[in-house]
C-alpha cells in the first residue's frame, strides 16, 4: 500500500468513531502528516460543532505548516454554523490535500477544492475513493438525488421463510443479530414499518440493545408507519403515513433523512421491493428450517413472472453474527 493510500485509510477509520452522531451532516476524517507521522487526526462533531479538518488541524497546531492534510471528504467553501474548512486550511498553511471523494453538495460541489487550488494548495482527489464511497453512501446518494438512502432489513430461516403459519416471528435468529439490528437502526433517522407489524409485534424500534450505544453517540431513530397507528403503541411518538412510498421519500429527505431503514413485514417489504426503492438488502440468514409453502415468505404480493424479471445484484458483503449471517446485497444499476 503506498502512502497516500495508508494515510486516508487512517482517515476512514477516523470518521467510523462520528458515524452515529453527525447526520444530517456527513461524518468524515481527517488526518494531518507532516515528515511522514500523523501530527493531527479530526472527525467531524455532532451538527454545528467543528467539522473534520478543523480538528485535526487544531490538534496539528504549528505543525500544520507545510503539512499534508488527508480528508476523506471535499473540504466545504461556504459559510454555515462554522467557517469554511478550505479557508482554515490556506490558514494553517497546509501544502498539500489529499481528498478522497468530492462533495456532492450543491452549496460545495468542486468549490472547496477550487478554493485551495486558488491558493496555490496541491490537491489530489480520489485517493481511496472506493472505501469512502462505502462509508458515506447514505450522505452522498442524498445529496444526488434528495433521497434517503433506503435499507431493507429483513430476518428469515435458511429456506427464506420471515414467520410461521401462525404470524409468529420471535425470535428467528440469536441475540448476536438482533444486537447488529440495532446498530443499523443507529445507523439510520428514521425506520418504517406496517401498520400490521406494530399491531401484532408492538415494537419499540429503538437502539436499546445495542451495547455500544452510549459510547457511541447513538440516537434512536424517527418512526414512521405505514397505516393507522394504534393507541397506546410502543412505537409512539411516530408518523403516520398513508399514500403512495415515493411521496414519503421525498417528504423524508427534505426532512434531512440520510438513511431510512424498512424493517416492516412481507407486505411491506414487497411494496418497496417492487416499486425499486430499495438501495440496500441486508438480510439476517439463521440455520433454521420451517420447511413447506405455507409460512410466510420475505417478499408478499406478484413476484417477476419470468428469470427475465430477477432483479439481480451483488453481495457486497456476509458476516457471521453468532449461529446467524448477515448478507449484504446491492441491485446492479442496469438491473
């Protein structure tokens, strides 16, 4: 691995400690090299707190001058709740920038970059881009298309089956799965069920059972149901929405929601399914059989009537939590 390469992986990792506190704002990393050793590190504070670059070049001090700064982000050229980073960067006296991916923001866009080359500061762009494209998926999609970053999430036995014959679901897989659940759930700002799996489960979709909560920064997620929402239901306070999926998307990211986490049951998932809204599949896989047709399936509703109709992805990645996998799947963009 080169140089630059080592440096703006230490700057993800340094942006995975802000993943659960900064939405809507992005969480980035930065780090501050000069002769070879790190002199600075930041990530970016909870909103309207200092952002990345700011950090680490005030943990840099007077090292700073003649340094190289890593960011996994575009540092941002206009003036909000804090000053431009590309200013305090010419400020510090920084010679050099290494991005890892340019803000897709309109109010930055190329302008922090723009704003360094003015000042006759090396930029370089697109160092581990791939990793931080990954890391800041729900911000960057966001930003292009005004949409929450949509994660269906979806718990089933090994021959995809999400309840038995009689509705119940509890518990299909370990306490290890259901503990990364509510990481995800961290992870997002808001989750979505049916108005049918708040009446038969009446959950409280909250991050309570994740052990690392606390330390991290995490909140619980906005709730939003889809359908009449029952008096005296746990997952109170929530929204009602009642209309077409689309709508609530929209609604949602002007609201500031980078990612929204779909947790309903069969009928919901195959409405977001079909309707092509889903950017992510996580699927919680437990070495479980209910065996037969007539328990209930991932997906309800009109399937593709020919393998003409598969949607096809990737899985991007499968991970062991306990006896259970969590598989992460993406659809191919042509699919």
């Amino acid at each position: 691995m080169d140089t630059d390469a080592t440096f703006m992986a230490q700057a993800v990792e340094v942006a995975a400690t802000a993943r659960y506190r900064t939405s809507p704002n992005p969480w980035v990393g930065a780090v501050v090299v000069t002769g070879g050793r790190v002199v600075g590190t930041g990530a970016t504070s909870p909103p309207g707190g200092a952002h990345a670059e700011a950090v680490a070049l005030a943990e840099a001090g007077e090292l700073a001058m003649g340094a190289t700064l890593y960011t996994t982000l575009e540092p941002c050229s206009h003036d909000g709740r804090t000053g431009p980073c590309s200013t305090a960067v010419v400020d510090a006296g920084v010679s050099r920038v290494v991005v890892g991916v340019v803000d897709p923001d309109p109010d930055v866009a190329g302008g922090g970059l723009a704003a360094l080359a003015e000042a006759g500061v090396e930029v370089e762009v697109g160092v581990g881009a791939a990793e931080v494209e990954e890391q800041l998926q729900p911000y960057l999609h966001h930003r292009r298309t005004g949409l929450p970053y949509v994660v269906l999430k979806l718990a089933a036995t090994l021959d995809g089956r999400i309840a038995a014959t009689d509705g119940s679901s509890t518990w299909i897989t370990g306490a290890e799965a259901r503990q990364d659940v509510h990481r995800l759930r961290a992870q997002s700002d808001a989750v979505c069920v049916g108005a049918g799996t708040v009446r038969s489960d009446d959950p409280r979709l909250t991050v309570r059972d994740w052990p690392g909560a606390e330390a991290a920064g995490a909140r619980d997620p906005r709730r939003v149901v889809l359908g009449k929402i029952p008096d005296e239901a746990e997952v109170a306070p929530a929204r009602s929405h009642e209309g077409p999926l689309d709508g609530l998307l929209s609604s949602l990211g002007d609201d500031g929601v980078l990612q929204l986490l779909v947790e309903g049951g069969a009928d919901v998932a195959g409405r977001f399914h079909r309707a092509g809204l889903v950017d992510r599949y996580v699927v919680y896989l437990a070495p479980a059989i209910l065996g037969g047709d007539d328990s209930v399936p991932m997906m309800a509703g009109p399937g593709g009537s020919t393998m003409a109709d598969v949607a096809r992805g990737r899985f991007t990645s499968v991970t062991p939590f306990g006896n259970d996998l969590r598989i992460d799947m993406v659809l191919d963009p042509w699919c």
